[in-house]
C-alpha cells in the first residue's frame, strides 16, 4: 500500500508516538505520511479520546470516524495539513496481481464443485496451498486477530 504505518485494532496506538513518526519523516526531508487506519482501531486512552457508537456483535466498543478524529488531533499537535480518505472496496484492492487471478478461480471451481454436490452453509477457505470446504459457524465462531508474532516481526522491522 505505501503506507507508511498501519494502526490495527490487536494493539492500541499512542497518538505522541504516531506524531513523533510524522515529525522524524518531515524532519528527514519527506513531504508525506501515509497511515492506514484499520476497522476497529483505537488509541490508548491515555493518549487520546474517541466518541464511542455502540457495542459490536463481540462485545467491542464501535468508535465511529476513527480516521477523522485522528487526523484532526495530529493537526492539532503538530500543525501540519492532515487529509484523511475512506478507501472503498475497489481502491482497498487495489489491480489484482496474477496470484489473486488464480486463486480466484480455484476459489470459483470448488465453491461450484460444491454446490453442485449439495453442499451447504460453508465456505471455501485456503489453508496453506490446499483450498478446503469449512462451514460458516466454525469460520465465524471467534473474531480473527492478528498474531502476536506478527506484530513483533512488524515491530522489528518498521519500528
């Protein structure tokens, strides 16, 4: 994507620390920052407040114009120009690479293959190479975070 940091709801982000990346990559001659805000973001309340719109089906608090709030506080604290979008689906997606094709269409035959044996109430899911049928309770059972390995190898590697 580009982006130059990407806040995600497994680890709530402290807004000094955010600024203090966009002032470093100014301060290095940059002329841009770019954050991708995640669904479901939030900052450490320590650092910053956000309106709340309600509960989700998990029992997590719904933070409405995440993207926008922030913004507003980084031109607050650092008095730089802030212009905050919402990307829609195709702009998220950004030109479908070769891989995306294919796998598109093993996604395609065996959802088809499925149906017309009579399958119901399942997905079509990849695990590893291997593309599998798994029902939708047992996919939608639990919400889906992250690894904590994963954050620390992105910590490692971009700061």
């Amino acid at each position: 994507s580009g982006a130059h940091l990407t806040l995600v709801p497994e680890e709530p982000f402290d807004v000094d620390r955010v600024c203090r990346m966009i002032k470093r990559r100014f301060q290095h001659g940059d002329s841009h920052f770019i954050c991708v805000v995640a669904e479901g973001a939030s900052p450490d309340p320590a650092s910053m407040t956000l309106r709340e719109g309600g509960i989700d089906e998990f029992g997590h608090k719904i933070f409405t114009g995440v993207a926008q709030q922030l913004g507003a506080e980084i031109e607050r604290r650092i008095g730089k120009e802030v212009r905050t979008t919402v990307l829609g689906h195709i702009q998220r997606g950004g030109a479908p690479t070769s891989y995306d094709r294919i796998l598109a269409t093993r996604f395609g035959v065996h959802a088809a293959e499925a149906a017309h044996a009579g399958e119901s109430g399942k997905m079509v899911a990849l695990h590893g190479t291997r593309i599998d049928l798994v029902p939708l309770d047992e996919a939608t059972k639990e919400l889906k975070r992250v690894p904590e390995e994963r954050l620390r190898e992105a910590a490692a590697f971009f700061g």
